[in-house]
C-alpha cells in the first residue's frame, strides 16, 4: 500500500501511521533514520505507517522517545487497544481501578484477575491459534489484565467477591501443572482478608440465577455499575433497573452457591490430583 493513498480515517491503525508518518516527516528523517533510533528496522516503520503492522507499546514508547512528542503515540496505542475489546469494557475497566467492592461471576474460564501468567498466556495462545486474534494482539491483551490486576494492588484494596461456575474449575487448561499453579492462585485468594470466593455447584441446576459472565461494581459513593457480556458482545451500565436486578440475582446466587469453606475444599481436592 502507498503511504500517500493511506485513508487515516480508515482506522485506528491508519490514523497512527498517518501521525507516525507527519512527525517523522516534520524533524526531517526517512523510515530507516527513524527506525534507527528506535532500534526497529525502516521496514517495520514502513509496516505501521502503512497500517499493515499494529504497532505495539513497546513501538509506541520508543517512538515517543525519539520523536519527543511526550505521551503520544502510547496514548494512541491505548485507544488501538481499546478498539479491540468489545464495547463497555474500557469504560468499564476505569471504574473497576477505583471501585471499593468489585462482585464478579464467571462460567467455563477461571476471572481474569484471578488468572496466573500461565493460564491466561494458554487462553490467549489459543485464541491466536483459532485465528480470533494476532500474536501482538495476544502479548497486549495479556498486559492489559497484568495492569488490571496490578490495579488492585493499592492501599486501601476493594472486596472482591467472586463466584464462579463448577466449569471454571473443572475445565483443564494448558496441562496439570497450568492447573495445580491456577488452584494454588485460587487458595491464595479465598486466604486474603478482602475477598470471598465461592463455587457455583453444577447441582445448583435450575436455580442458577445468571448464565452469563457479570461483573458488579460499588464505588466509594456506593452507586453501582455494571457490564455483561455474551461471546462478542458487552455492555456498560450504571444505575439502572438492569443493574439492580443483576445485583439482586448475584446476591441470590451467592445464598445458593458453595460457601467459601467448601469451595475451597473442592478446589484442594482438584488440586490433589495434579502435580
């Protein structure tokens, strides 16, 4: 593709090769001379300028640094990001970082703040391995939830409680060691002072009150949020009949769920079995 046919409105990778191409063009450099001092080769310029290559945050950072434009090209690099996650959630993610109790319920996958390194990289290798997404698109979802979770780490840390379906525990991911790692993370989370985790019992059958992910919100004012999501679809709300009855129907399965006891005891008997 020539650069100069480039639409940058076409999307959000064109528009960042366009100002990628306008800032190098304003000091005067060609894409080997840049290249050069962000330690990539002119070729991997040409890419994203053109918008054939997704730049990434390490891209991103170093043309910032040897272009002295600040924050911008990461700041761009976050919106890309954020484009390829489905609608709601970066808003969603913004509150989350500021939220005082955080409520989540999961089916088949373990929540992306409890994933190990591990397991979430074999849930994404998987993805890249099916076509859904790209190897670079993988390595920045995988920092994104790092950053999530790293987000929690802070002075005063919200509750979190979480339930999550028999699924989520009884589906292997990535091996036995994946797993014995995954339950050892599980544990360590139910022992923390700030947290509830509990099961949600395939026995429960009929009176499961949600069959799809949520997560609930309550910030310091105590509003409440909330996002859900089907297989390609997500939705953002606050303050509404929908979130008080997703918050009704959580609280319910809470009441019918394993307690935290118990559903620590079915974790550690899932653990025996792995290595």
């Amino acid at each position: 593709m020539n650069l100069k046919d480039l639409n940058p409105d076409g999307s959000p990778q064109a528009a960042f090769g366009a100002k990628l191409r306008r800032s190098r063009e304003a000091h005067g450099w060609s894409q080997e001379e840049l290249g050069r001092r962000m330690d990539y080769s002119g070729t991997h310029v040409s890419a994203v300028e053109t918008g054939r290559k997704i730049p990434t945050l390490r891209f991103s950072r170093s043309a910032d640094q040897a272009l002295g434009t600040g924050d911008l090209f990461e700041r761009t690099w976050r919106e890309i990001r954020h484009g390829v996650l489905l609608e709601g959630f970066p808003e969603y993610v913004g509150y989350e970082g500021r939220a005082v109790e955080i409520r989540l319920y999961e089916i088949g996958i373990v929540p992306g703040l409890l994933q190990t390194p591990e397991y979430a990289r074999i849930l994404a290798q998987s993805a890249v391995e099916r076509g859904a997404i790209t190897p670079e698109l993988a390595e920045e979802r995988l920092a994104f939830l790092a950053e999530r979770q790293q987000s929690l780490e802070r002075p005063k840390p919200p509750m979190v409680f979480v339930v999550m379906d028999e699924s989520c525990v009884r589906r292997p991911v990535g091996g036995a060691k994946v797993m014995a790692a995954q339950f050892d993370r599980l544990m360590e989370f139910a022992r923390q002072p700030n947290t509830v985790l509990q099961v949600a019992p395939f026995a429960m059958g009929e009176r499961r009150t949600l069959d799809l992910p949520v997560n609930l919100l309550t910030m310091s004012d105590r509003s409440v949020c909330a996002y859900a999501e089907s297989q390609s679809r997500g939705h953002f709300d606050r303050e509404s009949t929908g979130v008080v009855t997703l918050l009704t129907a959580y609280h319910q399965l809470q009441a019918e769920a394993l307690s935290q006891a118990s559903s620590v005891a079915l974790i550690t008997e899932l653990r025996k079995g792995s290595p």
